[in-house]
C-alpha cells in the first residue's frame, strides 16, 4: 500500500483511511482529485492498456472512485450491484479482483446486520 500511495501523492495511512474508512462524509476532494489523476496517469498509461493488469487494491481503489458520488448509505447497496453487474460480464475465469470486490460487498452487508 505503501508503494501505492506514494505513486498517488499521498501517506499510506490517507489512502487506508480512504479505502477502509466509516465516514459518512465520504473522501475529501483533494483525495479525490489525486486518486483520479492517479488512475488516468497510472492505471490507464500505455503499459497498462497492454498488459491489463488489474489488483485487488487497483479494483478497491476504482470502486471507491466510481461510488463515492453516491449516498453513503447507498454506497454497500451500490457496491454489491456494482459486483454483480461485473460479475455477468467478466466471462470466465472470473479475474481474481472481482472476488476480492465481492468478499468487500458481503462484508459490507455482514456489517449493517
């Protein structure tokens, strides 16, 4: 995580506050800006467009982008469609990241019951 968040511009315990928090105010913008810039530079640079390289921690990471627009109270429900959607189009084999993403949701169910 470490390697990551100083890749992104950030302390590693920013990005496992980021990625693990219980705000209900969701990332701070600046986190938000840096994650995407991040992600365009990084993840979506040509070598990654060739190889397809895709972690557990790079899917967290998009995940949390992609629903940090959406209510905190929505964002488990959310990410439990999120998983399912992904996990219709994803073909076979499943990519190992999509059972991490999914293990995250039932987590996130396991912790409102």
């Amino acid at each position: 995580m470490r390697v990551i968040a100083r890749e992104i511009g950030m302390s590693s315990s920013g990005l496992h506050s980021f990625l693990y928090a219980k705000s209900k105010r969701g990332p701070q913008p600046r986190i938000h800006e840096r994650l995407v810039r991040w992600y365009r530079t990084d993840t979506l640079s040509k070598k990654a467009r060739k190889t397809r390289v895709v972690t557990s921690e790079v899917a967290r990471i998009a995940a949390a982008v992609l629903l940090e627009h959406v209510e905190v109270e929505d964002q488990k429900k959310a990410l439990k469609k999120l998983v399912a959607v992904l996990g219709e189009v994803s073909g076979k084999p499943r990519p190992r990241w999509l059972a991490e993403l999914r293990r995250l949701a039932d987590e996130a169910g396991e912790a409102d019951e």
